[in-house]
C-alpha cells in the first residue's frame, strides 16, 4: 500500500477558512498609530519650541551682541583713559620725585643757613659780651678818669695874670698839663727854650729865652706874634704870662706858664683859646737880631 501526500487540491485550498487576528494586535496597532500621532505632535511642538527658543536665543545673542559691542567700546575708551592717566601718573609721579628732591634740597640749605645765623649769632653775642664789657671797663676807666680831673681840678688853680686877666687853670707840671689837654678847655703847646738869640717855633707863635735867674726862679723871653715883637721881662715861675694875638680882644689871651726854670734854660707850656674852632695863624718868623734886641718893646693889649 502506498503512502501519498495528503496534499489538498487547489479548490480545498481555497475553501478552507482561514483563523481570525487576535484583538491584542488590533488594539496594539491602535496603540502604535496613537503613540506615532503623539510622538508627531510631540515632536512638532518640540520642534515648535526648538525654533521659538532658537529665535529668542538668537535675538538674546543679538542683544547680547551689541551689549558685548558698547561693552568693548567702554572698555576701549576706558582703556585710552586709562593710558593717558597712567602717563599722567607717571608725570606726577616724576614731578612729585623732583619735587621732593628739591625740599630735600632746600631744607638742608635751610638746615645750613640756620646753623650759620646761629654760629653768627652766638659771635655776635660773644662780641657784644665782649664789647659790654669793654664798655664797662671803658666807663670805670672814664669814671676814674673823671674822678682823677675832679681830683685835679681841685690842685688846679686859677691866677691872675700878668695883664690882669682872670688865667685859665695853670699846671705845675707835666702831669697837671697832661690833665689840662684831658679836660680839652685849650689848645696845649709844651716847650723847652734854651737861652738863644733865634726864637722858636711853639704852636702858632715864635718864642726865644733872653736871660733866667734859676735862684729867684725869673727869666725873660720874647714872643713874636702877628709881626709884633713882645718883652716879657722878669716873669716868675707859674705865673700866668699874657698876650692878645690879631683878633683875639674877644677871646681869652694866649698864656705862657713856665714851671721850671734852670741855667739858660726853661720849660712851660702856651695855652691858646679853642674859640673859632681853630688856633690863631702862625706867626711870621723874626729876624734873630729883632728877636734877641727887640727896637721898642710893646706893652701887650687888646687890639
């Protein structure tokens, strides 16, 4: 017996019913077009989104850009300020240094000058202490100097003179004359004549000695004054010999005191008048016979 194939023909192939589709792949289906629908719309309204964000981030970096554009702009101007404050600065700086050198300078200048005003002051009170006590010595010395012409004065004495003229202060000797030209009332001339037919000059007059008597303390002299020969004949040691001059009848005579009297010899002073600010002129010089033998011997008087 043979075996065959149960193969069905073509019109039981076609008659024969096929099994229906399960509800869960209909449902499954269902479920895929509704998620594709949603994953559609999700992602048109993500895309949506995507393209509104974009759009306002561009226009974000829009702004964003021209904030960046005026922020650089700032910066750059802020940059050239700064520049030119720094080379500012930098001048200041400079000028502060130079500036800060030069008080350097100056206050060791000054630091030198106040040590000099200061070495200058302290020798300057230095000499006034030395000139303060100069002073004061000098004013002992002139106080003791005064006190010795109070004293002097008091030896001093005044004379009637040979014309019967009220003398000056008459000296005895060469330290009474020394204060007599301290005291500065008259001009002082001192003299020593030796016995001689040629007179000598003595101040603003010529004298010549004739004759002494040491023992009697007398001699005799001439005086020639003015072109004028005088005799003074017998005059007495310390008395006050008298003369006027050309001009001097308003003045005080001239005087001639002899304080010693020796052998051919003696030594006095002539005292003249300060009035008129100076001394009477030089007398003009004798001829030595007219001095030793005088023609006519004057008696001396006011002109």
């Amino acid at each position: 017996m043979s075996i065959s194939p149960n193969v069905p023909t073509s019109q039981e192939s076609y008659s024969y019913e096929s099994p229906g589709t399960p509800r869960w792949v209909s449902i499954l289906l269902v479920l895929m077009m509704a998620g594709i629908v949603a994953l559609g719309i999700a992602g048109y309204s993500a895309q949506t989104k995507i393209t509104q964000d974009l759009s306002a981030q561009q226009q974000q970096n829009k702004i964003l850009t021209a904030q960046l554009d005026q922020a650089n702009s700032r910066i750059a101007d802020l940059k050239s300020k700064m520049e030119v404050t720094t080379q500012r600065v930098g001048l200041t700086q400079s000028e502060l240094a130079q500036a800060k050198s030069r008080a350097e300078t100056i206050r060791k200048e000054q630091q030198t000058s106040d040590e000099k005003l200061t070495a200058q002051i302290k020798e300057s009170d230095e000499k006034i202490g030395a000139v303060a006590s100069e002073v004061g010595s000098a004013k002992k010395d002139i106080e003791a100097t005064k006190g010795d012409l109070e004293a002097t004065k008091g030896k001093l004495e005044r004379s009637l003179g040979d014309m019967n003229v009220m003398s000056g202060l008459i000296a005895h000797n060469r330290d009474d004359l020394d204060d007599l030209r301290r005291r500065g009332d008259r001009n002082y001339y001192e003299f020593t004549l030796q016995k001689s037919k040629t007179a000598q000059r003595v101040g603003p007059v010529q004298m010549s000695l004739n004759k002494t008597d040491p023992k009697k303390a007398k001699y005799t002299l001439t005086v020639v004054a003015d072109d004028r020969t005088i005799e003074k004949k017998d005059k007495t040691s310390g008395e006050p010999v008298q003369f006027y001059v050309k001009g001097s009848a308003r003045m005080a005579p001239y005087e001639i005191v002899v304080f010693d009297v020796g052998k051919n010899q003696i030594t006095g002073y002539l005292a003249t008048p300060k009035e008129g600010g100076a001394a009477p002129p030089p007398a003009a010089a004798a001829p030595a016979s007219a001095a030793s033998t005088p023609a006519k011997p004057e008696q001396d008087k006011p002109e």
